[in-house]
C-alpha cells in the first residue's frame, strides 16, 4: 500500500505542534535561532534545516482585488513519486524508496556528496555541517512501518493533516477541494505535480492556480541537466572510456609501436 | 649518445599532475554512477572519496599550472603543427613520411597539452560550484552537473591515449619521461627539428 500526507490548508491554524512534534519524535530538539525569528513574521526559521524537517511557510498575500490573506502551510519532504534525489544520488542504497511510497535516507551509505541538494526541486534535503550527510522528512518511516501515523499528524489539532492509503486520500483531496469550489472558492484544487510523477505528500490550497503564493513551486520537474547527466551523458562517458581502452589495445595490435632503429 | 630531453623538474612536476590526474579520474568514476561507487573501496571509502576527490583536482590543477608555466611557449601551434594535424592520421597508422618534422613537441602532444588546460579550468570552475552545494545558486550547480563530467570525459580521452602512446606506442617515450633522457636516434626519430635546432647545435 502507497501511504500519503494529506495537507489542508484551509484548515491549518499555523500552530506549530507539528513542529514541535517532529522535532519531539526524531529527537531534533530546539536550538539557539529557532525559538524567535526577527524577520517579522511568525514562521520559525527561513527555510528546512538539516536538524529541521517540517515547517510551516507563513506567507502574507495580497490579491489582485487588494484583499489581503494570511497563508500558512506545513513543509517538508515532498516524497515525490519521480525522485530529483534519488535521481541524482551516487551511492547506492543511500536513497531508496519504500515499498509504501516513502523516499527515506540511510545515512550509513550516504557519502555527503549533495547531489541530492541540486536534484530536488523543492529545496528540501540539508547538509548537516557536522556529520556531512543530508537530513529530511522520512515520513516517520520508524512509526508508520509499526502502523502509526507520523508524529505530525498524531499532533495536528484541526483535521488539516490527514495520513493514509494515496488512493483514498487523493479522493478525499478531490473532494474537498470540492467543496471549497461549492462555498465559493473557484480556484480551489489539490496540488500533485504531474511533474515529478505527483507526490506522496498532498495539498488542498484555496487558491491552486497559485501555488507560490503557499511556497510551492509551481511546476516542479527533475531538471533536465539532472536527466541529461545521468542519462545520455553517463553512455556518452561509458563509451568513451570503454571505447578508448579497446580501441588503444585494437591499435596496438594492428599497428604495432612506433619503433626506431638504434 | 643520450640526449637531455626533460629536466628534473620537468619530470617532477609531470608526475605530480599524472598522479593527481589518476586520482582524480578513478575517484571522480567512484561519484560518476552508482554502479561505480565500489571504486571508492580502494580510496577509504564514499565518504573519503567525497572529501578527498576536490583536493586531488586542486592538486591536479595547480600542477598542471606549473606544466604551462614551463611548456607554453613551446605549446603555440604553427603553420607547420596545422599541416601535421591535417595528416594525423598517417601518423595514427606509422605512416610518417611526408610529415612536417616536429619540434620538442609534435602538433598532437601540443593539441593534447591545450586540451587539458581548457579541460582543467572547466573542471575547476564546476567542480567550485559542486563542493558548496548549500552556497551555491542552483542554476550554477546544474550547469556543473553537466560540466564537470563532460571536461571529465574529453580530459580522460586525452589522457587514454596519452598513456597508451607513452607506454606502448611510442617506445621510449617513457623512459624519457622518467630518467629524462633519450636516444639520439630517437630524438633524431620523433622530434627532428628539436633535434637538430636545440640539441645538435
């Protein structure tokens, strides 16, 4: 069974207790510069953090028509269903995928090359300065593989956030997405970016033709320079150097070495 | 009779840049594919090769720095290098008659030689963006996921056919590059006009 993260966020409060809840459970903690930000707004830092995996974007947006909102939405690890880091990621077994959809790290394998940094389109894994691998969301992949919820969900106080089989969830994310269109709310949708296969993680946003406007990239995609490179460019590279120790070995066999008479 | 064909510090820094090159060139296989990571187990591992890998480009590069200070005034390619490249080919296949005579280095040594400076500050360039993935702008880091293995390619092309060429094609070659001498009819062989312009006198 594919799991998935369903985010509401028209019913998120901008409570932080799933923060707090992740760094509870994964033992994170909080440290000097998290507690207040002085950028003036209420989110808790500018961006994931190796030792940060879930944050909630506040965002202040004012419309074409001058109404003004006050956006907030949970971020984190996207588990995309194409992978930009798994992609990208040179040593093997370091990123894998579950057999329930989660992309989970093993830091045993991961060598710190960060790779996986510029494959993700959503800026999400982080190099920890101190051990040299990269660090993000798991899904709690230790509470769902003994069939508990993640840590966020358990800690959610509103119904925004909702963990369970993807095919029932992105039904449920259809529907409500619904009947926000019914209450008035046109634009209404459920973000699953056909561009990295959708993801495991599920939005509702009031407003989906803007989806920056929530901190969400609006067509995220593996780059292309990631698929060029590890794609046709590891054959053209395979070739050459294959290609070249034959061909050297077929040369010398056929022309022999360039003798000089003494 | 021998004949001085490199001095001791020509040699000494060759082998530095040949040493980091090789270096470079099998830890940067480690990190090209997965499929190739085992090669790190000869270099202390994924995590060694990852750290380490940067430091043997720098090497390389700052070596082949002092390779161009010494050899890029004999590196300039001629009218009589462009003829040579024309008929590369009859070279390829021992067939040299007919050849403009090179100087110290023939129009392919010195193809070779601007090849790999132009690879190496492809490399370099990239390889900065590469080491700070946090600090860098992602559109530079994507164009280094691109750069930085193709220079790699064309620059361990090169160095194929450079290796093969000093250790098996052209007898000689080596030992030239190791002891720093020659024989006469060597010199006289492959290099006539250095020959007859540097060394006769």
């Amino acid at each position: 069974m594919i799991v998935a993260k369903l985010i509401d966020t028209t019913s998120c409060i901008g409570c932080k207790a799933c923060e707090a809840a992740c760094q509870e459970w994964n033992d994170q903690g909080l440290t000097a510069g998290m507690a207040k930000s002085d950028d003036g707004t209420y989110q808790t830092l500018p961006s994931l953090r190796h030792d940060f995996w879930n944050l909630i974007k506040f965002k202040e947006v004012t419309r074409e028509d001058g109404s003004f909102t006050w956006l907030m939405s949970k971020y984190q690890c996207m588990h995309c269903v194409d992978a930009g880091c798994l992609e990208a990621c040179p040593a093997p077994g370091a990123i894998f995928r579950r057999e329930n959809g989660i992309v989970d790290f093993d830091h045993d394998k991961c060598i710190g090359c960060g790779y996986c940094i510029t494959g993700c389109p959503f800026d999400v894994p982080k190099l920890s300065p101190v051990t040299q691998k990269v660090y993000k969301c798991t899904l709690c992949s230790d509470r769902t593989s003994v069939g508990l919820e993640p840590a966020c969900i358990k800690a959610c106080p509103t119904n925004c956030l909702t963990f369970g089989a993807r095919d029932d969830l992105v039904r449920l994310a259809d529907a409500r997405a619904e009947s926000l269109r019914a209450d008035g709310h046109a634009t209404a949708g459920v973000y699953n970016p056909a561009g990295v296969g959708g993801t495991n993680v599920l939005y509702v946003l009031a407003d989906a033709t803007r989806p920056e406007d929530y901190g969400l990239p609006r067509d995220p995609t593996i780059p292309w320079q990631v698929r060029l490179w590890k794609g046709p460019l590891k054959w053209v590279g395979n070739a050459v150097l294959v290609g070249g120790v034959v061909g050297a070995f077929l040369h010398y066999l056929r022309y022999g070495p360039k003798e000089v008479e003494e | 009779m021998r004949v001085l064909r490199f001095t001791f510090a020509e040699r000494a820094v060759h082998w530095m840049t040949a040493i980091s090159f090789l270096y470079a060139a099998l830890t940067g296989l480690a990190l090209w594919s997965p499929s190739l990571l085992w090669i790190s187990s000869f270099f202390g591992g994924g995590e060694a090769v990852r750290r380490w890998h940067p430091w043997g480009g720098v090497s390389f590069a700052v070596a082949l720095g002092l390779i161009f200070r010494n050899w890029s005034k004999d590196m300039r390619l001629d009218s009589e290098d462009r003829k040579w490249l024309s008929q590369a080919h009859r070279y390829a296949v021992n067939d040299e008659s007919g050849l403009p005579e090179a100087g110290r280095f023939n129009a392919g040594q010195k193809v070779l030689f601007w090849t790999q400076s132009v690879a190496a500050l492809l490399l370099f360039a990239s390889g900065v963006a590469l080491f700070w993935p946090e600090h860098m702008p992602r559109g530079l880091r994507l164009a280094a996921v691109l750069v930085h293995p193709s220079a790699a390619i064309v620059s361990i092309a090169g160095i194929l056919i450079h290796i093969y060429m000093g250790i098996a094609a052209v007898p000689g070659a080596l030992r030239g590059m190791v002891s720093g001498w020659v024989t006469e009819p060597w010199a006289r062989a492959h290099h006539p006009r250095w020959y007859r312009e540097s060394v006769k006198r």
